[in-house]
C-alpha cells in the first residue's frame, strides 16, 4: 500500500487476493517472469502516460479503500461483537 499512497507505478508478482485489493493492469501490472517483468518494466519507462494513469488509479484506490481509517474502521467492526 506504500507505494500506492505515493503514487509509483506497482509491479508484482502474482499472488491469491491480490485483486481484492488493486485491479491488475488497471492499478498495478503483475509480472509470471524475470523475462516478462524486463519486458513490462521497459513499456512502463518507455510509456510515461500509461504508467502515471496506473500509479494514479492505485492512489486513488488507496485513498478510497486502504488507509489507517479504512483498517482501524474494519477493527473496530471485527472487535464490535466481543465488547
């Protein structure tokens, strides 16, 4: 979430859920290989517009969804019924 709520463009490695929290090739581009990350990291650099949109549809997915507020809510939501 770091590098969303400073507006870098992400690139990942798969893993389970990630779409629960940013939509690939919309908000973070995710990579199977060495081979393609190379491949993805050269369009990024070489698409400065394409990688500011998806930098900024991450940020903007972090403000709307993944700060300390959003997580302290859903703690408090989760810890509600044992008080």
């Amino acid at each position: 979430f770091e590098l969303a709520a400073m507006r870098a463009c992400m690139v990942c490695n798969p893993y389970e859920g990630i779409e629960t929290w940013f939509e690939p090739e919309k908000e973070l581009i995710v990579v199977h290989s060495t081979d393609e990350a190379i491949e993805r990291y050269t369009w990024l650099l070489e698409h400065e517009s394409a990688r500011h949109a998806i930098a900024q549809a991450a940020h903007e997915r972090f403000l709307k969804e993944h700060t300390y507020r959003h997580r302290a809510r859903q703690f408090v939501e989760m810890v509600r019924p044992y008080l």
